[in-house]
C-alpha cells in the first residue's frame, strides 16, 4: 500500500477538482491508487446526487451545437440548483460538452442518452462529476438533434435562450449569417419560420383583417382590382412580417439595411427548414 502524501493529494486534487479532504479520503479508501480514487469519487458524486435528489432545478443553461462537415447539430438544456452554478465555468463547460455530445447520440430520449458511453463513464458520470464539484444536483433536462442540413447557431450572453437553424440550399454554409439569423430568433422568436407553416386557418383570418382594413379605407375606391391586389398583398406581408421569420427584417439593421431575414438567406444561396429554440425553464412542446 503506497503511503498517501501531501503530493499525491494535491495531483488528485488538480485532476478532479474535489476538496483537499475528499481527495485524501479517496486516496486512503485506495492505497494510494490514483485511478482507483477517481473512481471512488465518482461513486462519492454519484451517491451525493441522489442525496439531493428532490432538490429543485429552476436555474439552467442551453448548449449549442453543430457541424456543418458532418450536417449535424443540437441543442441541449441543463438544468441546477442556482443562477451562479449555472453561470460557473464548469457548468458552462457541461452544457457545451453535452450539446456535442447530443449531436452524435444515437438515443431517442434523456434517460437512453445518460446511460451512454462519454470519456471513461457515462454521460451521467460526466454530469456527476461537475455535481462533485459545484455540489447541487444538475440534470440533462431535454435535447434535440438535427441531421442533414446546412446549421448556425446562437446562445444568449447568459445562457438562458439558445437557438438552432437549418437551412437547405446550394449555397456554402455562412457561419457569420446562420449566426445572426440564429441571434434574430432567439430574440424576437416568430412562431413560423415560412409562410408555408403558416396554418390555413391563420393564413384566412390575417386576409380577412387586410380585406375589412381596404374596404373601409374610402381611398381604395374605384381602383383597379390589379393594384388593389398589390395593395393588399403588401398589407399581408406586413402582417405576415409579425409571425414569420422569413417576412421579418433582420434585427441587426446596422449590418444588414433594409433587409429580410428570407432575403439575406437567399443571397447566400440558402433557405430557412426550421428553427429549433430553447428557453430554460420554457414548456417543451
């Protein structure tokens, strides 16, 4: 049995991030067996989790994720205890590592996603780990993956919102764009990324209000029906602008004048599939 000295606890220390005490602890439960004593930590973690079991997770980050080389992308959200664990590197750097992660997984859920192998353990063992460290419970709490298309994405400055494009098209993917279009969604956050998805019933009672709006405007009378037409397809699109995120100007106007989000994506040769949109703490659906 290897004597356990000051060196060696310190090693573990700078390895796991665990209080000195816990290291020393692990080391002396292993003779002296560094790779034993991680492992001993873990189970540490993993029993310490269940301890907090019915705490609650209201605080939270959203971890973005893609690869334009492999057409694949995600989102995940993870949930703890406090704003300030959510917002320590380590959480931050869980979240990234997890949206990666979800990115490549074959599972179709959370509990299926855990038991996966990530590292040395699990998906869970990486979640427990950063449990060890930080000391409150932490759960994956949902994710989505993509596959096959052209992706940006966007997380807000705290965390809390984040967001994943997928386009279609001949175009290169455009990191730069695909990322401000993500920015654009998470902030204004349009239910419909095309008029298509707009559902019929929508469709008809945005053309009745245009249709009541030309008919009680005096102005309108006698024109002919083709400029009435246009008339009344640009007061559409104006009120299409309010719901679809191809209709709506690009929130950066500075950096994009006069310009429609669907009309900065077809320049660059691309168009809108879907957006994908994450809030901590939001009600899946």
């Amino acid at each position: 049995m290897a004597t356990v000295t000051p060196q060696m606890v310190k090693q573990l220390r700078d390895r796991t991030d665990q209080p000195m005490g816990l290291c020393k602890q692990a080391l002396d439960q292993n003779g002296g067996d560094m790779d034993k004593a991680v492992d001993w930590l873990r189970s540490q973690n993993k029993n310490m989790g269940v301890k907090r079991e019915g705490n609650e997770t209201a605080e939270g980050r959203i971890g973005a994720f893609f690869d334009n080389a492999a057409k694949t992308a995600a989102l995940v959200e993870v949930r703890c205890e406090s704003a300030p664990s959510a917002k320590s590197d380590q959480f931050i750097a869980l979240a990234n590592d997890l949206a990666k992660f979800a990115a490549t997984s074959k599972a179709a859920d959370v509990p299926a996603m855990l038991v996966e192998p990530l590292g040395k353990g699990t998906v869970q063992d990486r979640i427990n780990d950063v449990v060890g460290v930080i000391r409150e419970k932490m759960v994956l709490h949902r994710f989505r993956k993509l596959e096959g298309g052209v992706y940006g994405a966007y997380v807000h400055h705290d965390g809390t919102v984040g967001v994943v494009v997928e386009c279609e098209g001949s175009g290169k993917p455009n990191d730069e764009l695909l990322k401000d279009v993500a920015a654009h969604v998470a902030a204004l956050n349009p239910p419909y990324a095309t008029i298509a998805e707009v559902p019929a019933d929508v469709m008809a009672k945005e053309e009745g209000l245009v249709k009541a709006e030309m008919d009680a405007d005096p102005k309108n009378a006698g024109k002919p029906a083709n400029i009435l037409e246009k008339i009344a397809g640009g007061k559409l699109r104006t009120r299409l602008a309010e719901v679809v995120l191809t209709e709506q100007p690009m929130a950066n106007a500075a950096k994009y004048p006069n310009t429609s989000v669907g009309a900065a994506l077809q320049k660059a040769g691309l168009a809108p599939v879907r957006v994908v949109r994450f809030k901590v703490g939001a009600v899946a659906l």
